[in-house]
C-alpha cells in the first residue's frame, strides 16, 4: 500500500540522520520539499536520486490533490523540511487533514527538533510546556504574545529569526518581563550557542555578530501571579483595619494586579 512519510531532517548536525530516516527516503517514489535545492543537497549526501517536488506556503493548497493522487496511484511520498520535523510552523498541517479523509496511509518517522533540544537545555520544569511558534512581528498578534508570558504558569518555546532577536528581547525589557529565558542558536551545529537570563541580562551577553538559521527560545513561566481584578480603595481599607502599613499594602496589592508599587501607594496614601 503505498504511504505518505512525514520525514524529519538533521536541525544542524548531519550524524542525526536515522538508519530509519535513510531506508524511508530511498524507498519512497517522489520526495516533496520547502526548498528544492536543500533537499537535493540532503539526498546527494544520501547518495540518493529522487524525484524533487516543491511544497511550500505559497503553493501548499495546489499541491494537497497532486499528492493524494499520486498515493492513489500506489507511489509512496515522503514530505521533508529545510530541517527539523515537517509541519512545525511550516505548511502541511491542511494535507495530512486531507490524506486522513481520503484513507491515505500516513506514517511519521521521529527525528529532530528544536523544539525538543531547546526544552532539555533549558533546565526548567518541562512536565508541561506551550509551544507558540515565531514571535508576532507586530499588532494585535504580538501584544498577546507578550499577555502570554506575563501570566505563564509553564515554560513556553517559541522561534524568532537572527535579525529579530535583539529587538524582540528590548521588548522584554520595555515590557518589565522578568522570565528566565534561554536562547539557543546554531543548535546541533559546531558553534553551538546556548545564552540563560533575563531579557535584559541577554542583551548584554549576547553578541550581535551575523548568523544564519532560526533562534529558539525558551521562556521559563511567570514569578507574578495572574491578574486578579480588585477594587484597589475598598480592599486597602480592609487592611488598614487591620493595621496593615500602607507601604505593605501597595505591596500586596501589586503582587495580584501586576501594578506598579509606588503607584498603588500614592493611590491609597491618603485613605
């Protein structure tokens, strides 16, 4: 019966490829590729001769009736990213919804990700973890992004790219976020390069030299509490009865609605 193979690609180191991996690809009829050129290189170094097609963001809805009718045709696909494990924040999610509704056989290979690396190196309490692929560059998009991980109650993994890093990280900063985060560059690869801190200890530790390839963060959860939604007045008069110091008020009260303690201070000095 033929089969259609989501297949992972070393994320750096070209060891990582699997016997299994190997045996997949030299077997299928028609490999399907986000960069056509990568995968010839990947097959080359395989010492493999397949037929190439592309399967990419800007043409992956043409492409869902042309595979499914090859497999119909009893010739098996394998699907491969640029690296890493196809479908993680890359085009494929909309053809295996459609193989499953045609009765194609699908079968995934394990392999790498960054996703998974990133998360060991990190050193934080990963039993749950949020996945949220790139940063937002902008808009709505991009201020939830940063709601997300004022109020994480786990780690969270995301991506962003060489040139965005620096400013995505000022945000953090801008933002008053102090999750510890972990930036893991050229992961698998010679020049390795795993960064720990704050967002604005990284900012002074990283160099901005130029490299290639995807950055992943991982972005341990939130110290605050969430956002409780309290009336700051009839609350701080509740503690004053108790003979509660205003200072430690503001203090308390900033630890539930994420206000700053001077502010709520000056708010509730006079009461």
């Amino acid at each position: 019966m033929a089969t259609f193979y989501i297949c992972p690609t070393p994320i750096g180191n070209l060891e990582d490829i699997s016997e299994r991996l190997v045996n997949t690809l030299s077997k299928v009829d028609v490999v399907y590729a986000e960069d056509t050129r990568v995968a010839k290189k990947l097959l080359s170094h395989l010492n493999l001769k397949k037929e190439v097609k592309s399967y990419f963001k800007g043409n992956e809805i043409k492409k869902v009736s042309e595979i499914s009718n090859l497999l119909s045709e009893n010739k098996s696909v394998a699907l491969i990213s640029d690296a890493g494990t196809p479908l993680i924040s890359d085009p494929g999610n909309m053809l295996i919804q459609q193989l499953i509704e045609d009765n194609h056989e699908i079968v995934s290979i394990p392999g790498p990700s960054s996703v998974l690396v990133a998360l060991t190196l990190s050193g934080f309490e990963i039993d749950r973890f949020t996945f949220l692929g790139f940063i937002p560059k902008s808009g709505k998009e991009r201020t939830n992004f940063y709601n997300l991980i004022s109020e994480a109650s786990h780690p969270l993994v995301c991506f962003t790219s060489p040139n965005r890093l620096m400013n995505d990280l000022k945000e953090f900063v801008s933002k008053d976020l102090q999750n510890e985060i972990v930036v893991c560059r050229e992961l698998t690869k010679k020049f390795e390069s795993v960064y720990r801190g704050t967002a604005q200890e990284l900012l002074k530790d990283i160099p901005e030299n130029k490299y290639r390839g995807e950055v992943t963060l991982v972005i341990d959860k939130s110290d605050k509490l969430n956002t409780l939604d309290i009336d700051i007045e009839i609350f701080a008069k509740k503690l004053i009865e108790f003979q509660v110091p205003k200072r430690e008020i503001a203090k308390i009260i900033s630890s539930l609605n994420k206000e700053k303690v001077n502010k709520i201070y000056d708010s509730i000095k006079n009461l």
